[in-house]
C-alpha cells in the first residue's frame, strides 16, 4: 500500500521515516518530496508498505503523532488516476483580429509578430539567441 505522510518536519530523513514505519510492518521504499528549485523538503512525502494490514496498522497509529513539535497526517494515498481531473484549459482562435496568439492578428501582440519590436534578434530561437550572448541555454 502507498502511505501518504504530510506535515512532516524538515528535518527528518526518509531513513528516520523508514524506521518509524518499520515499527509495524516491512517497508519497501520512502519518498521524501522536494520543492524542484531550492532542494529543500517540501514536508510531506510518500511511504510504500507491502503488506495492507501492516500499512492499515501504521496508518491508524501514526496519524496525528506529534513529532519535533508537528502533528503529523498520515493517510493512505491515493491513485493520482482517481483524483479529480484538472480543468482543460481553453484557447481562443489564433487568427482572430485583435489580441495575442502567434500571427499577430490586425493589432494585439503575437510573439511572431516582428515589426518593431526593439530587439533585431526578436524572431531568432531563444537558444540561438542565448549561445550568442555566450549563455548555455
């Protein structure tokens, strides 16, 4: 069973998880999640326990267990399948007459647009454009 663990303090590290959940039953992985730009733990992450009854036990025992000074909730996760889906997000037609979109339409903007832009590099590709000012990407 997928367990998922929130409010987790920061300090503590998927071993220090692991070994917690050890205490009712075999544990198979433990997932701390970071935030993507910093490194840093986000507080909260995943713990997989092979045997339901085991995991059930944790689950029960641990939820709302004060650890560092944090109430910890601990759950069992869901299929990321079964939760509700995210709204589709709309677009207007790219050829109308006024506004954004990519050819520019009679007035607005549209990144394709040219024209007087300001930039003579406007419709080169950001990576030919950055490889010209010596950056990497």
């Amino acid at each position: 069973m997928n367990i998922f663990v929130a409010s987790l303090p920061y300090q503590l590290e998927e071993a220090d998880v692991k070994e917690t959940f050890e205490e009712f039953g075999t544990v198979s992985s433990v997932k701390l999640i970071l935030d993507k730009e910093t490194g840093k733990k986000r507080g909260f992450g995943f713990v997989e326990m092979p045997d339901d009854e085991e995991a059930q036990k944790a689950i029960t025992e641990l939820h709302g267990l004060e650890v560092f000074g944090r109430t910890i909730s601990v759950s069992k996760a869901e299929d990321k399948r079964e939760s509700s889906p995210r709204p589709q997000r709309t677009f207007s037609s790219p050829d109308r007459s006024s506004g954004g979109g990519y050819r520019g339409g009679n007035s607005g903007g549209g990144y394709n647009k040219g024209g007087n832009s300001g930039r003579s590099d406007y419709n080169k590709s950001g990576r030919d454009r950055n490889k010209e000012d010596g950056n990497r990407w």
